[in-house]
C-alpha cells in the first residue's frame, strides 16, 4: 500500500502489488508512505500430513540437523505452512500411537 500527501487534504491511499503499483504511477509526485504486508493472493497452503508423515519429518529434522525440538518443530511448521502447535500435537500423537 501506498500513501500519498499524508496528513493533507489530497491524500491518497493506493492498494497492490508492488509490480502494479509501480505501472499505476506514471508520475509520481509529491511525499510516500510505503506499507508492507503479507501477500494476499500467493500464500502457501498447508499441507495435509498423517501424524506419522509429521513425526517422520520432525525426526529427519531433529536427527540430521542437530537441532533442538524445539527448533525441529519450528522448521516443519514452516516447511508445510503449519502452526507449531499442531506440529506438536501431531508429533506427540505418533508417539503415543507408537508410530
């Protein structure tokens, strides 16, 4: 997002990308304001994995990278777009089933 002239009475807010918005202004004048946010349209989508496929992930992850669980959660969260809590949940519920 774009704001121009702020605090005056033109302002003007401009919504996009960043490809879309640079076409917009062909001349651009005056004071900005660039806002950055997360994408809308190009997120990732999280993955469907059984709790083994989880666990095994979190097992690769803690083994062959040295890390701590903590850290091996964190890295398949991001790996599939999940959140960490559900990562462990699904990790612990492998561990109880004896996967």
């Amino acid at each position: 997002m774009l704001g121009r002239e702020l605090t005056k009475v033109h302002q003007e807010f401009l919504h996009g990308t960043a490809t879309d918005l640079a076409q917009r202004l062909t001349n651009p004048r005056g004071e900005f304001t660039v806002v950055i946010g997360p994408s809308n349209g190009d997120e990732q989508q999280a993955v469907d994995l059984t709790d083994g496929q989880v666990a095994a992930e979190f097992e690769q992850a803690a083994h062959t990278q040295g890390v701590s669980r903590r850290e091996a959660v964190g890295a398949v969260a991001r790996k599939f777009n999940k959140n960490k809590r559900e990562v462990y949940a699904a990790v612990e519920r492998a561990k109880k089933s004896g996967l």
